[in-house]
C-alpha cells in the first residue's frame, strides 16, 4: 500500500493492481502551544492511509510532501514555508513521475487549507490532460459534524485538535492546549473581514487572529470526537475515489 515500502519490481506490479495514487501533502507550521507542527501532515497521512484501507489494494500511498503554503504562519517559530508556486511545482513533479511509469489516476488528500488555492489552480492545468487529477482538504469534508463549538473555530481549535487527540495523541501536549480568538469582538477588523465567505477576499497572517495563532478552543476536544472526524472523512473521501477509479 505504501509506495515507499515497496521495491521497484513491485511498484511495477502495482500499476496495474492500484491503479490510483493518492498523495497526502501537508505542512509543517505553528499550531499552538499545544500541538505539534507537524500535525497537518499526520493527519494527512493517518486519513490516507485510511481511505487505501477502504479501497482494498487498488491505491498505493505516495510518500508525504510535509511542506505547505504557510506564510501566514511565518510570524510564529519554527513555521517553514513553501511559495505557492514551488508547492505546485513539487506536486507536478512528483506526478509527472508516476505517470512515466504507468499511473494515470492521483489524489492529492492535502491536512493544509493553505495549500487549497494552489491545488485549485494545479487541477486546472490536468484538466485537458490524460489524467485524472483530484484533491480535497479533510476537515471541510465533514464540516456538518462539526457542533457544539467556539463561535470563531478553525487552526489548532476544537476540530483538528478532535483529529489528533485521536491519530496521535503522543504529539498533544494537553496540559498546554489554551483557546485562542473564539468569537467575531474579539478579532481586529482585517482578521474579521478575512472570514467573509462571500464578496471581497483578504489574507492575515495567524498573528493578527490571536497571539497565539489559535482560532478556537482546543480544550473542549476529545478523542472520540476526532474518531468520528477522521472515520468520516475516510469514509467520503474513499466513496468519491471508488467511484473515480471507476471513470
């Protein structure tokens, strides 16, 4: 299942058997102080892994790009961030690859909503093309599951905090999770203009949300919570890869 595992005699059979790879991407940025850097990138992992279960051997896992578009993070230590153009050059690259040696089929199953609006504009370039390209963020995917939280929610809040109190626990530090901006007051207006989903876009840095870059309240999740999360998502996302695998 894992693309990295395997030697090239059975990535060669593998083409044929797992006609889909799926890529996960991503980040490597600040979440708190109470969660690991690296969390975007373990939950992309742990979700494709996941959704290759569900799809019984016909997916293979690339190995993971734990690097994003995360400028917005640079204002908080430790934060490496990719340009969006380099992101995208990366992605393309590591496709191009697979497809000189047979796959036509790839899913990008990105942990980092930064790295949507260049995962948008790269799905434009395969459009006319061969293959079959798709991507979709996690979180967003079981959006309706997501109640009983702070009215402002999002980075390191109540949801991905759920997500890795159950994929690795290990990497929360618990005893220093703390909420960060929770409702519309409390945000400067550039950080609550940034919010709109509709009409006119802007982009903040983290900092200018909360000095702590945290959008909700962490405290709350459980792990159970992130149990129904992460299933989920499998769930919906190997559904919409069956049936691409199918096309």
């Amino acid at each position: 299942m894992k693309l990295a595992e395997m030697t090239t005699d059975q990535a060669q059979e593998a083409v044929r058997r797992s006609p889909l790879v799926i890529l996960p991407v991503g980040a490597q940025e600040q979440h708190g102080g109470g969660m690991a850097m690296s969390t975007d990138t373990v939950r992309a992992v742990g979700v494709s892994e996941r959704v290759a279960e569900r799809l019984a051997g016909r997916a293979v896992i690339a190995p993971v790009v734990p690097y994003g578009v995360s400028p917005h993070h640079l204002a908080f230590a430790g934060t490496m961030s990719l340009s969006p153009a380099t992101f995208m050059s990366i992605v393309r690259d590591l496709i191009a690859s697979l497809q000189s040696h047979g796959w036509q089929r790839f899913l990008v199953i990105t942990g980092h909503g930064g790295n949507n609006a260049a995962l948008s504009v790269l799905a434009q370039e395969y459009v006319r093309s061969e293959l079959l390209f798709a991507w979709t963020p996690i979180t967003s995917v079981v959006s309706d599951l997501i109640t009983d939280v702070s009215a402002v929610h999002g980075h390191a809040g109540e949801a991905e905090t759920a997500q890795m109190l159950y994929l690795a626990p290990d990497l929360v530090q618990a005893d220093r999770l703390e909420p960060g901006a929770t409702t519309l007051d409390e945000l400067s207006t550039p950080a609550r203009l940034s919010r709109q989903t509709r009409g006119p876009r802007l982009s903040v840095g983290f900092d200018e949300y909360h000095k702590r870059g945290v959008l909700g309240d962490p405290r709350r999740a459980t792990a159970e919570d992130g149990r129904l999360l992460v299933e989920t998502a499998a769930d919906r996302i190997a559904a919409f890869a069956d049936e691409l695998l199918s096309a």
